[in-house]
C-alpha cells in the first residue's frame, strides 16, 4: 500500500515542480526535464519524469522507514 501511496506523491511532485520553477533559469532548474502532455482541446501538463522517480524512491523509502 505504501508504493502506490508513493506513486500519488511523486505523480503530484512530477507535475506540480515543472510548475513552481516556472521559466526560472537557475542552475538546479534544467534537472527539471519538462515533456509536455498534450489532451484534449489543446490542454497541455508539464510533466518531469526527473522528479517523478526521485520523489516517488523518497516517498516510498520515508513511508516503508515508518512502518
């Protein structure tokens, strides 16, 4: 059950980072590789699958610790 708790953090931390660096031009903001997720009338989510395996390995290892 902790994975796909995992799974929903680091899905949020995926879309929500692209988001929060926005067009920021510091150094740690090209580790964000942005890939853009194209749906339906032309609505599109930034997505970094960077941040997404990252933050779901942490999560996942956090919430596994406190078990």
């Amino acid at each position: 059950m902790s994975l796909t708790k995992a799974i929903i953090v680091g899905a949020t931390g995926g879309i929500a980072a692209p988001f929060a660096i926005g067009g920021s031009t510091a150094p740690a903001a090209r580790l964000v590789d942005m890939v853009l997720i194209h749906g339906p009338n032309g609505v599109t989510i930034p997505w970094s699958w960077t941040v997404f395996c990252i933050v779901t390995l942490a999560a996942w290892g956090l919430l596994q610790a406190s078990r």
